[in-house]
C-alpha cells in the first residue's frame, strides 16, 4: 500500500530539517523526532530583555490533517510578542496557509517573528496586546542548502510572494 501523504511529507520534512540543522550546527539541533513532529533547539534573536541571540525550545507539530492544515510551533519559553501565546508558547505564523508550507519556511516565519520583525495586530492573531510596540532586533536567517526554493518566494510556482504576517516598517 501507498504511503499516506501525511506520512511522506513529514518524512520529507525531518530530512529537509536534517539538511538545514548540518549548515547551521551552531544554531540549530533536532532534539527528538516523534511521529507528530520535531522538538529542536534554536539560537535566535530573541525580543526579551536580553541582548545578542538565545537559545529557545521549539515544538513543531503536524496536526492530523496536515498538510491541508498548518504546521504549528510552540516556543519554550514563551516570548513576550503579539502572537506568541504567554502560557503555552503557540506562535501565531501563519495569516494564509498553504498546503506547500514547510518545516523549513516556519523556521524562518519563527525566527523573524521571535525578532520581533513579523507582527500581526489583527485580532484573530492577537494574544498578547501589550507587545505590539516591541523593538525589533535583526537577526540572521538559517542558512539554506544550494538552489533550495521557499515556496513564499517563488514567484512562478504560486503566484506572487504573499506576506504571512505584517511586515514592521
């Protein structure tokens, strides 16, 4: 019998991960593997009180319907941010989904909202209301394998590049 397309992808998603956590071996490592996703640890800059890139927790899960529904991440500890949840960490990353979204492109999503340079004021993204007037501080993507394509940046594959999430300017 077939594979499920649940099960291919995420198996297609931890080797993608494994390729990305073998460039970035300073920043990123995969914790444990389960069949709903991955627990890895990635130094980041981080919008706390503290200066320069720390290491945090993150949870990525698949839900059972994935891919027709997005990946999730949780972040330990949770952040102070307008759409990371303060109790149990979930990051909003997502305004549209795309069944097309990777581990890979929630990452980076990860990534430059804990920096604090993605932010979405709308309600239905709002946990955390206070943080909307948070610093931003740069950061450094993850790097990616040669020739690897973000499907939000592939103009010819789905369109024009949409926007995740706000944009601070």
């Amino acid at each position: 019998m077939d594979e499920p397309l649940r099960a291919r992808r995420i198996r297609n998603e931890a080797r993608m991960l494994g390729q990305i956590a073998e460039l970035n071996p300073e920043r990123l490592s995969i914790l444990s593997t389960h069949d709903d996703g991955f627990r890895l640890r990635l130094s980041t800059a981080v919008s706390l009180d503290t200066d320069g890139e720390q290491p945090v927790e993150l949870e990525v899960v698949f839900a059972p319907y994935y891919p027709a529904v997005p990946i999730e991440v949780y972040v330990t500890p949770a952040v102070r941010h307008p759409n990371v949840h303060p109790t149990n960490g979930f990051i909003c990353l997502w305004d549209r989904h795309s069944p097309g979204d990777t581990v890979i492109e929630a990452l980076r999503q990860t990534q430059r909202v804990l920096s604090g340079e993605l932010r979405n004021a709308e309600a239905d993204h709002l946990m955390q209301p206070e943080a909307l007037g948070m610093a931003v501080i740069p950061y450094a993507p993850l790097r990616l394998p040669e020739g690897y394509l973000l499907e939000r940046e592939a103009r010819g594959f789905s369109g024009a590049k949409r926007k995740r999430l706000t944009e601070v300017e």
